[in-house]
C-alpha cells in the first residue's frame, strides 16, 4: 500500500510533494536547518516530515515505508536498501582549553586517556571505538553522554577529552572552553550518504535531494 502511494505520488506529482526523511542524530542539527530552507527554495509547497533517530530505527522505518529515504553513516548492509555517498568528514579531537599546548596524540594514546563517547545506538560511538581500540577492546576510561553537545560541555568542564565530526565543530565548540586538534593520518573519518528502499518509484527524486545536500556541503568552509 505504501509503495503504490509513493507510484502515485512520483507519476502525478514532477517535483517532489511531501518527503518523509529521517536523519542521525550525529547529522542532524548541523544539516537540517540548511537542507530545510534549500528543499522549501527549490521545491515550492513541499511538505517536509523529517524524524531523527538512531540509524538501527531509520533503517527499521524504511523497511516498513514509514521513512522515504534516510541520512545516515555508510555503509549499510541491509538488503533491500540502496543510495548514494553523500560527502566525507573527519573526526576532530576536543580536549580542555589548557591542553591546546599537548602533542597530538596517536590511536594508542588516545586509547590511554578519559575518552568521553555517545551512549550505545549512536553509530559515531562505533567508529570512534574502532579508531581508538582497532582490537575491540573499549577504551580504558570510558564516559558515556547522550549528544555530542553534553560531551562537549564534559570536556570543557575538564573531565576527558572526545571526537566530534567535523561538521558539529561550529555550533559544538562556540561557547566552550576548549581546543581542537587534528589527528595524525590516516585521521578517522566517516561517510555520510543517503539510502531509499530499491523498490520506491521515487528514487529519482531521492536522487535529486541527495544532490542537494552535496551542494549544502560543498558551500560550507573547513572548520
């Protein structure tokens, strides 16, 4: 029923009508506000139902057509689900405002340290995990937060250090006292795509919004 709306909807409709897209959390506050206002400009009366969530639940919406198409980290494994990259960002390291004189240090001192990552279910607290402890192994001191916001306001506050993708950078770190490093190459760093269900007629203007975040990208400077 779901897919023979969506037929419906991309035969009747040439640009795009309602878009039900799901973000992660990780993306979200610092992409949707811009792809909002661009999608509104280039799709005039398009009625926009974004959700963010988790990628497990996005993928899970999907499935179940409630979602037309997701943001999330690649890759997915998931059968049944298709997309296309997006854009690549690093992993930057956020330590307390009196450590900005510290060298920069490796996976392994990393590991070492107070390392403060997203609670479990957030796919960014994967990667960090499997930059910093590439054997599985957790790091030795490990503090959970619920967004990257509270784990930067931790740092500030001088309990351990973290990793923010690059994009979070602005909005994160504009009233905190802290300082940002670069890691040593090869840096972690994720990619960022867009996935839709192989079957929904609509996959040439999920095509088209995923182009348009490429353009939101491209315009934003280097943090």
């Amino acid at each position: 029923m779901d897919e023979l709306e969506e037929f419906v909807r991309a035969r009747s409709q040439p640009v795009l009508g309602r878009l039900r897209i799901g973000i992660i959390p990780t993306v979200a506050p610092y992409l949707l506000p811009d792809l909002i206002t661009a999608l509104q400009d280039r799709y005039a009366g398009i009625e926009l139902r974004p959700r963010e969530a988790v990628t497990q639940k996005l993928v899970e919406d999907l499935q179940e057509g409630r979602r037309d198409a997701a943001i999330l980290a690649l890759p997915l494994t998931e059968s049944g689900i298709t997309g296309m990259p997006l854009f690549e960002e690093e992993f930057v390291l956020v330590r307390p405002a009196e450590e900005a004189h510290h060298p920069v240090p490796s996976a392994e001192g990393l590991r070492a340290m107070r390392l403060l990552l997203l609670e479990e279910g957030h796919c960014f607290r994967d990667q960090a995990i499997a930059f910093c402890a590439p054997a599985q192994t957790p790091p030795r001191d490990l503090i959970e937060g619920s967004s990257l916001s509270t784990l930067v306001q931790m740092v500030s506050a001088g309990i351990g250090v973290t990793l923010v993708p690059e994009m979070a950078l602005p909005i994160e770190t504009r009233s905190a006292r802290v300082a940002l490093q670069r890691l040593a190459q090869p840096r972690p760093s994720r990619v960022i795509g867009m996935v839709w269900r192989n079957s929904t007629p609509l996959a040439d203007q999920m095509r088209d919004v995923g182009m348009l975040v490429r353009e939101i990208m491209q315009d934003r400077p280097r943090a």
